[in-house]
C-alpha cells in the first residue's frame, strides 16, 4: 500500500516538472511535505542551484511541529522573507505531485501574503 502511494507521487511530481521549470528570473519553489516536517526550497534549475531554502527541521524553527497548518504557514512566511532578502519576488510554484491542500496550501497563501508572487 506505502509503495503505490510512493510511486503515484513520483509519477505525479514527474508530470508537473516536465511542465514547469525555474529560471534565473522566476526559479521555482520546490515543497516537501513528510508527516512531521514540511521544508521549501527556491531552486535555478538552470544552474541546479539553490537559492534560498527553509523547513521546519531543527532548532532554528523553534521546536514547534511542521506537520500541521500552523507550521506550514511559518516556514511559508519564512521562505518568502528570505527569497526577497536574495531579490526573488516572482516565483513558479512546484507543489511536488501533493494535493493543492491543507499545508501545502497554506504555505502558499502565506508566502503570498509576505509578498512573494506566484
């Protein structure tokens, strides 16, 4: 049961990035969503690059849980602020073969509202 989940996702995630691709000018918020954790990154996949990333791993997220909407929307805010520090204020949103639901929507909306544009 685990591994057609696994592998359904995979195939998802393949589908969407055959379709999307970052750039210097709009690289792509890349998500990854575990039972416990979510973590975000903004790649060039032009150069292979990561620009900036965030998670809720560690002790730089203050020990709270990323594994439910409330975490998701801290790293979400979190992203946002570091990817214009770095002057990225546009980027393709690549949701990584989840849902557009729940957490992943959540980081979203909340990068959106910081001011990142996708």
């Amino acid at each position: 049961m685990m591994v057609k989940r696994i592998e359904g996702r995979e195939r998802r995630k393949l589908r969407i990035r055959k379709k999307i691709s970052g750039t210097s000018q709009r690289p792509r918020l890349s998500v990854f969503r575990s039972a416990k954790h979510i973590s975000v990154q903004v790649v060039d996949d032009t150069t292979g690059a990561t620009i900036v990333q965030a998670s809720s791993y560690g002790k730089s997220f203050g020990g709270k849980t990323g594994g439910n909407i409330d975490g998701a929307k801290i790293v979400g805010e979190e992203i946002a602020k570091r990817a214009i520090e770095n002057g990225v204020s546009s980027v393709v949103f690549d949701r990584g073969g989840y849902k557009y639901h729940g957490r992943v929507k959540a980081l979203a909306d909340a990068a959106r509202q910081k001011g990142l544009k996708f």
